[in-house]
C-alpha cells in the first residue's frame, strides 16, 4: 500500500511538473488575447508564445566576447530554479513526491536565489542597460521580499506551519471563515506577485523602452536557447504565482491524499479554470491602470508590506498569542 502511494506521488509529481510547463505560455498567450480584445485589436493567437519559444530554441546563440561563464549558466540556472519552485506549489492535489519540502520558505529561497543569478548576469557583459536593469531588479527585490516574508508570517501564524500541503488541508475544512487578516495578505501578495512579475503598473513586459524596462533590460544581450529559458522561466513564475494565490487562498477542488481518479480530474480542470480567470482578471487590471515612475516603485511595494504586516498584527492579536 505504501510503495502504491509512493509510486502515485512520484507519477502526480511528473506530472505536475509537466502541466505548469505545458500551460505557462498558454497562459502568457491568453493575457496577451484578452488585453488586444480589450482595447479593440485582433492581437496575436493564443499560441505565439509556443511558436517564440520554439523559433528562440532553433537560433544560434550569440555570445559577447567578455561574457563569463556564469553568463553562459545562469539561463539554465533560473530556469531549473523557477521550475522546481513550481513544481512545490500544489495545483490539483497535494499527494505529491515533493510534498516534505513543499514549503513557503523554500519558494521563496529559490525565486531569490533564481533572481540573484540572472541580476548578476545582467552585469557580467558590462553593458549600461544590463547594469540598469539589474539594480532595478534588486531595488524591487528588496522592498518585494520582506512583504512576501510577512504573507508567510501572517499564514503561519494561523496554521501554525510554512508547509503548502497542510496549508491547503488547514483551509479545505471550512473552519478558517471570513478574516480580514488573511483578505490583507492576499492583497499584499497579489501586489508582490504583480511586482516579480514584471506586470503593470511596475514594469510594462511588452516595451524595450530603456527608461522604464526592468527584466528586459537584464536579458537584452541574450540570444537563442539561452533566451528561450529565461523567457520560459518568466512564464513559468507568472503560472507559479497564481497557482500560489489559488493553493493559499483558493484551494477548492484541490484533490487531498486518497482521493481517486474523479478527484484527481476535478483538481486538473479546477486549476487550469483558476489561470484561465487570473488571465482575465490580470489583462483587465493591466488594461485598467497606467504604468507608474520608477521611483513609485517603493509606495506601491511599501503598501504591500505594511497591509501584510497588518495583517500578520491582526491574526497575532486575534490568536491570543
């Protein structure tokens, strides 16, 4: 009985890992629909991210002569990272093989560790848009992350554990009801995920405009296969972040250890209804707001951590503790 749980975690991991990568463009590519439909324009199909992707693998890779190893490793590095990052989120059923380490903790130790790498290769060429783009990336990582750490405090606080499996098992019994704190929480990491992201109104995802980009200024002097994965990794940690919103705040239909099959389908159509709405919901903010100045960034960010911290003060006081 044990080795058949084993064997159905480790299958219901693969495929897990194969879904979010299946669907991260797909759900790029829808954004992209939704906004060109709003604004009155036919846009690109729902494929054309496949088809980038695919028409980046086939190109050479160009190479600036000064380029160093790490500039060569990171592509792969970030990619690996963000990957197996959500490759921890549950997204239809929490029986899965990485379930031990599926922690808050360790999400947000890859996501630093995969924007470490990529700011650091941002700079290796010397180029003044890399540069740029870089310490842009970490001004935005530090007043990102703390806001982030306080989401998790808040949670833990109130499950009394970082662990996403017993997260989601902790808000599938009914007894967490109406909470302003964890209403607080989600809107704070709604805000940090529209900052990770790259999204409006922090950064604009589809200009090269030099005084506002911030991602695509890291990346400016990558080319092919090596474009292709960080591109794919910034698709894959869009799809990360609202499988994270949707497991913390939104588990329903989550299939739980010992469910069978029906379950199991329940929580495949479940999660990918939950991206196709966060598509929409993400095109008709975007398309809602204007991008703001740089030197927003740390109101908008700031405005992040201080509703998290208020909401982690609420849950401490309304806990007793």
């Amino acid at each position: 009985m044990i080795f058949i749980q084993a064997l159905l975690a480790g299958i219901y991991q693969v495929v897990q890992m194969l879904l979010v990568l299946a669907v991260a463009p797909g759900l790029v590519g829808l954004v992209r629909v939704v906004k060109a439909r709003l604004i009155g324009r036919r846009g690109p199909p729902l494929i054309q991210p496949y088809l980038d992707l695919h028409r980046l693998l086939r190109k050479e890779v160009v190479l600036a002569d000064n380029a160093s190893w790490l500039f060569r490793v990171t592509p792969y590095l970030v990619f690996t990272a963000i990957w197996l990052a959500a490759a921890l989120v549950p997204t239809f059923t929490t029986a899965l093989a990485l379930t031990a380490t599926a922690d808050l903790i360790a999400l947000v130790a890859l996501l630093a560790s995969a924007r470490f790498f990529l700011a650091l290769a941002g700079m290796d060429v010397g180029t003044s848009f890399g540069g740029l783009g870089s310490s842009r990336e970490m001004m935005i990582a530090a007043l990102a992350e703390p806001a982030m750490l306080m989401v998790i405090f808040s949670i833990a606080i109130l499950v009394r554990t970082t662990s996403l499996s017993m997260i989601v098992d902790f808000m599938l019994d009914g007894e967490v009801g109406l909470r302003i704190s964890l209403a607080l929480a989600a809107i704070s990491l709604l805000m940090v995920a529209i900052a990770e992201n790259g999204r409006i109104p922090v950064d604009n995802p589809a200009t090269h405009l030099e005084l506002t980009m911030v991602h695509e200024a890291m990346v400016l002097e990558y080319s092919g296969r090596h474009l292709a994965l960080i591109e794919a990794a910034a698709m894959l940690k869009l799809a990360l972040y609202m499988a994270l919103i949707g497991c913390v705040f939104l588990p329903w239909g989550i299939a739980q250890p010992g469910d069978g099959p029906l379950a199991i389908l329940i929580g495949l159509v479940t999660f990918v209804l939950k991206l196709a709405c966060g598509a929409v919901a993400l095109a008709v903010f975007e398309t809602s707001i204007a991008k703001m100045r740089v030197f927003r960034y740390g109101e908008f960010l700031g405005g992040a951590l201080l509703l998290s911290l208020l909401g982690a003060i609420f849950l401490y006081v309304s806990t007793g503790l």
